[in-house]
C-alpha cells in the first residue's frame, strides 16, 4: 500500500508541475512574450554529458548546488551536501567521505579503497576517500549526478558522480575574503584572488583555513579531544594565446587534522571492557573515554593539467593529473580507558590521462569520444594493533579505456546512446606480523578485468523548456583484494543494471524535476569488522550477492513573488539486500570460545535477505525559503530557512543499529552593505538534533556510535572587489 501511494503522489506532481508550467502566469523576471531573465533556472549548464548542456536538457537526474547554497548549509567540506540533496547520504566514515546515492555507496573506507561515487574536481578523478575531504574556498558549483555513470565516467560510478568545477582564472581582476566565528571556538577564513599578467596569461589563488577547539571532553581529565585544524590551497594559471585554445595548470595543497571521524562512543561496551575500564565510559556526545589520543592526519597534492583546443566541428580537450595521499592514524578501539588501539599508514600516488573531443550542437548529433588511462599505486607501510604488528602491502592498478556517446535529435525525439569498454589490472603484496620496515611479503595476488557499460536513452521534447525521457544504464565497481587478511579473497566486481524515467521542465520563475527508477545490482561491495584468531580486529571484504533498489524523486524551484523564493525537493529510495545469507555481524554467545565465556562478542555470519540496505533511509526532504529585501539605496537583506528530514538510517546488515528518523534547521540572515560588504548570521542544526552519522560493531562494542554536530550558530564577514 504504501508503494501505491507513493507512486500516485509522484503521477500527481508529474501532471501537477505539467500543469502549472503552462498556466502560471507571468511574474517579476518575464516579459509579456514570455522570455526569461538573464537569471532563469532554465540556464544553468551542466558537463553531466561532458559536454556543457542546459540542466533541463540532460536526461539523467541531476542536482547543483551553488556556492550559496554550500555556504548555507555548511562550507567545511561537501558532506553537507546531505541537507541540500536528497537522495544523497554522505558519512564521514574512519579516514575518509563515503557518499551513498539511491542506496549505491561503498562501506570500503579505507584510503586505498575506491569508492562507487566517484568524485571529479575540475574534471579530474579524486580515486580516495582521504583525498575527498576538502575545504570549499573557490568552488563555482557542485552537480551530484545520480545513478550510474559507467559509459562517460567510467569504472567506480557505479552510485554516481560529483562533480565539483572550482573557479578557473580569467582576464577580470576579482577578489574576496571571508572570516567567520561561531560555536565551539571555530574560526574559519577564506581568501579567493584572481589577477591578469598580461592579455594571454591570467592566475588565480584560494586559500582556506579552519580551525575548531571542538566540544568533546574526556571524562578524566576534561581535555578537548576533537580539536581540528585544516589547510587547503589552490592555484591556477590561464594561458589563452588566442580564442580557440586554453590551458589550465593547477597546483593545489591541503592539510587535514580532524579524528572526528573516529570519534565514536561505545554505547554497548563488552562486559570485559566495562571491568577493565572501571565504568566510565563516555556515551554523550559531549563526552570521550580514549586511553590512546585519537588522530587523523592526511596530505594531498594536486599536479594538473587541462587544455582545450577548438577545432572544426568540436573542442579536444587533454586532462592529465598526478595526485598524492598521505595518512597517518591512531585510533582507539575500545571507547573506554582500556588501552588497545590502532595505528596505521598509508600512501596512494594516482595518475590519470584523458583526452576527448565533444562535437557542437549546431548538428542533429552530437557526440563525445574519448581515451582514458588510470594508474593508481601505494600502500600500507604499518597496522600496529596495541603494540604488535599486523600487516603490511604494497598494491599496484591500471586501467584503460574508451568511450563514445551521442544523441541524434530528429524533430521533438532525441536518441541517445553510449558505450565504454574498460580494462584494468589490479595488484597487492602482504605481508603478515610485521611492518613493511622489517616484513617480508608473504602474498601475492594478481588479476583482470574486462568490462562493458553501456548507456541507450529517449528523450522527447514536449516544448523548449520541458521535456521526459527514459533511460537504460549500467554500471560497474572493480574487484578488489582483501590485503589484511591473510586468507580473504576479496570482493568481485560489483555491477547495477538501471532504468529511469524522468520529466524536466523550467521557465524564468518556476522549475520542477521528477524521476523514478529501478536498480538490479550484483555483489555490492561491503566490508565489516572481522575479530581474528588472536583477536586482531580487521577489516574484511564482502560480496552481497542481489540487492534491488527502486524509488522516486521530486525537486522544485518557484518564485513566488518579488520577495520570496522556494525551494523543496524529496527522495523516495526503497533499498534492500534481496539474497546476503552470509553477512557478518556480532551476537551475545558466551559458547563461543573466542569470547573468553560471553566477556566479549561473537563474530557470526547472519542472513541479512530482505534487509533494509545500509546508509538508504526511504525518505529524505529538504526545503530553502529565501525572503530578499532591498535596504535603503544599496543594501539588501537575505533571510533564507532550511529545514532537512531523514527517515530511520541502518548502519548494519542486519539491520539491528539504526538511527531513528530526525529533522535539522539551518537559517541564515545575510545583509549586504554595498557591492564589496556583506555581514551574516547563521545557525545549523538548530533542532539540536541529536542524531547519529555512523553505527558499527565489533567484539569490543555491541553498538559504537558517532554523532552529528550539535546546534552552531555564528557569524561571519564577507568582502570583495
């Protein structure tokens, strides 16, 4: 029944938003032929078909999100894409982001593990999840496109794609700065140049810097134990010798030292850790029991570059990146005073080379083709569980491939179609009790891989600014070796089969976007915390052999009068472990003589079929009224709410630890001075929801959580010229 309802609701908004396009009548921003302003929705472009489009043009369901919407929601990293992008569930899991679209997400949070949303900056592949977490200080836009993205984004798409474009430098000298304080101590600045040399050569830079004293305390001996503190640079250079070629070099830098992401609480410690720990265990979130300081280091240097050449027909366009991550950790295990933790190192050096070239649109069809090439090698030099040596490996994984994809437009139809073929290689070297200084390599694992994603679409143009259409996509996600455990296989490849049908439609004050699509998806990729013979606790891999995942969605965006804008948008996602008998998870079994007579607890493999899918609540709401207000002669001032609503989250396969359903409220008031002076206030999360972001178990935990952050409020300053 409740699928029904769900399915007429979206019929209804379909013949709904048909409906109020055409009879809407003219506000503030039309003329009386019923052209839009230079500020329509309608005219926002997208590189979703990598190639520059109208967003209601493209058939794939897509969201953007532009500088102001990240600044109102939270401009630290782009996890907060969450409150502005339904459908979308971003987790700061251990060491890295791990993003989820439309139950699509990897659990592998591991620096070297790929996840299956791949993230692109400025075009370039981000392959690592240390790599994704990144100030916001020069970006231009972000578009989250959902569903798979195989043919044009190749593997790791599996979920879909982010794509952030940051500002490239151009021949007009601009600049700004911002500075903000609010709760908890944190300063956040942000700095953004950009300057012409000469009338060929132009140069940009942004800095950003952030620094938190935190609000988690230890029990003992009340010390902040979350304090953070991030750097993040980037520069570009322009060369534009003439108006048919452009070359884009970028050097960029970020420093990252932030253990919230490990900050859990152990809300169900074993009975050995509570004797052991003497009963205090920190279970607020305003609280902390670490025997072992809790750290979170990582690097990343961006070498790129970008040139665009037009030619008859078309642009060729060469994007070439070298990209280094680096991390070192020290996490504790046990949430207690009980001392057992975990130190690790890893390092991951990336290459990519791609070169394509996207015919104009002055033609019926339209088309892009490309080659590209992946190298991704590193490793982990150390785990050092409490004191003693785990392991050590050394991996090494190429990929080619080649694409093409085209649309043929023949009166209001437009066919369209892709294919990519990719190959790759992947290879890993273990070794087992010691560290890479002093082991030596005791496995060695060697495989590939051939695969074939293909795309076929119809789109029907009902008039210029609506259009439905219907799509097919595949996607896949390499296999990958379990390189902790000295008898793991590992995962094979996983791979989704998915159908969509959508309707789009925009006009200078109103647009509204609907899609519903289904998923068949094959050995999804998820991994666990496994307790060894011994007791090491290790990550292990795992193949969830169907899953099935179907819903829908609607987003809208109204003008509703000269003062007010509205925009809402909701996400039905119905995701399910359809056949994982074999799941790992964790039970009170005191039989077990690994739980020294039920003191810890058992690691057990359980029938997770027809489970809800981990990280996929159902629903998800969002929601952005803006009031606009001129001021005197040349202030204006911006009040905007933005409420957020999830439904019950599951962090396990069997679905035993979840997060009940909760509701945030962001809200700002922004008033601008003059063209170069702006003053706001703000607050986020002001429920003071106290929700969890991550759940997990192991024998040491029944339950161990961490938790979203609490209300913040601030203000900030902004300048420009």
């Amino acid at each position: 029944m409740k699928n029904l309802q769900v399915g007429v609701a979206s019929i209804a908004l379909f013949w709904w938003g048909q409906a109020f396009a055409q009879e809407m009548p003219d506000q503030p921003g039309a003329d009386a032929s019923g052209a839009e302003e230079t500020l329509s929705l309608e005219q926002v472009t997208v590189q979703a078909q990598r190639r520059s489009e109208r967003l209601v043009d493209v058939p794939i369901s897509v969201s953007t999100a532009s500088p102001a919407d990240l600044e109102l929601a939270g401009p630290e990293s782009i996890e907060n894409l969450t409150k502005i992008t339904p459908g979308i569930y971003l987790q700061r899991a251990s060491y890295g982001l791990s993003p989820t679209i439309r139950g699509v997400g990897s659990t592998l949070a591991a620096s070297s593990g790929e996840q299956n949303v791949g993230l692109y900056v400025d075009e370039i592949y981000y392959p690592t999840p240390t790599g994704n977490i990144f100030d916001l200080a020069s970006v231009e836009s972000v578009a989250v496109l959902k569903g798979p993205q195989g043919t044009l984004f190749g593997r790791n798409a599996t979920g879909g794609a982010i794509l952030v474009r940051t500002l490239d430098p151009d021949f007009t000298p601009a600049g700004r700065f911002n500075i903000s304080y609010e709760r908890f101590d944190q300063l956040r600045t942000s700095g953004y140049l950009n300057m012409p040399v000469n009338d060929k050569v132009a140069v940009n830079a942004s800095l950003a810097y952030r620094k938190s004293e935190g609000y988690v305390e230890d029990l003992m001996t009340g010390e902040k134990t979350d304090e953070g503190e991030n750097f993040t640079a980037r520069g570009k250079l322009l060369y534009q010798p003439n108006d048919v070629f452009s070359l884009v070099l970028t050097v960029a830098h970020a420093e990252f030292s932030d253990p919230s992401g490990t900050g859990f609480r152990a809300l169900q410690p074993a009975p050995l850790v509570q004797a052991l720990g003497g009963g205090v265990i920190a279970t607020d979130r305003y609280d902390s029991s670490y025997a072992t300081k809790q750290e979170i280091e990582t690097t990343f240097d961006e070498y790129s570059a970008r040139a665009r050449w037009d030619i008859w027909g078309g642009t060729l366009s060469s994007f070439t990146a070298y990209l280094k991550n680096d991390l070192v950790a020290v996490t504790d295990l046990t949430g207690s005073y009980v001392p057992y933790s975990l130190e690790l190192s890893t390092n991951t050096d990336t290459f990519t080379q791609e070169v394509n070239f996207a015919s104009d649109d002055s033609q019926p069809f339209s088309y892009v083709v490309g080659v590209y090439y992946f190298k991704n090698e590193g490793g982990l030099p150390y785990a050092i569980q409490n004191g003693d040596p785990l392991f050590f490996n050394k991996y090494d994984d190429w990929s080619a491939s080649v694409y093409a994809d085209g649309t043929y437009t023949f009166g209001n139809w437009s066919l369209i179609a892709g294919l990519r073929y990719t190959y790759e290689e992947i290879s890993a070297d273990t070794g087992f009790g010691a560290t890479m200084e002093n082991g030596t390599y005791t496995r060695f694992q060697e495989d590939e891989d051939g695969q074939l994603t293909p795309r076929l679409g119809l789109r029907y143009a009902l008039n210029d600014n609506s259009n439905i259409y219907a799509t097919y996509s595949r996607g896949y996600k390499s296999g990958r070796f379990d390189r902790s455990s000295p008898t793991g296989p590992g995962v094979d490849a996983e791979t989704v089969d998915a159908f969509e049908v959508g309707f789009k439609t925009a006009t200078g004050n109103y647009t509204f976007n609907t899609a519903a699509f289904y998923y068949d998806y094959s050995d999804t990729q998820v991994n666990a915390t496994i307790t060894m013979p011994g007791g090491a606790i290790v990550t292990e891999l795992f193949n969830a052999p169907k899953s099935e995942i179907y819903g829908l969605e609607a987003d809208t965006t109204i003008r509703l009068s000269d003062n007010f804008d509205l925009s809402a948008a909701a996400a039905y996602t119905h995701a399910r472990y359809e056949d994982f008998p074999f799941a790992p998870g964790y039970v009170v079994d005191p039989t077990d003589p690994a739980t020294l007579g039920g003191l810890l607890f058992s690691n057990v493999s359980v029938d997770a079929s027809g489970n809800h899918m981990v990280r996929s609540p159902e629903l998800t709401a969002s929601g952005t009224l803006s009031y606009h207000t001129p001021i005197g002669s040349n202030k204006e001032l911006v009040v905007t709410l933005s409420p957020y609503y999830s439904s019950e989250v599951y962090f396990t396969f069997d679905n035993s630890l979840s997060q009940d359903a909760y509701t945030t409220l962001d809200a700002a008031a922004t008033l601008t001075v003059n063209d170069n002076l702006s003053v706001s206030i703000f607050g986020r999360n002001l429920t003071d929801s106290d929700h969890k972001v991550g759940a997990g178990q192991n024998s040491l935990s029944f339950e161990n959580a961490t938790f979203a952050k609490p209300r913040t409020y601030g203000v900030s300053l902004g300048l420009s010229f």
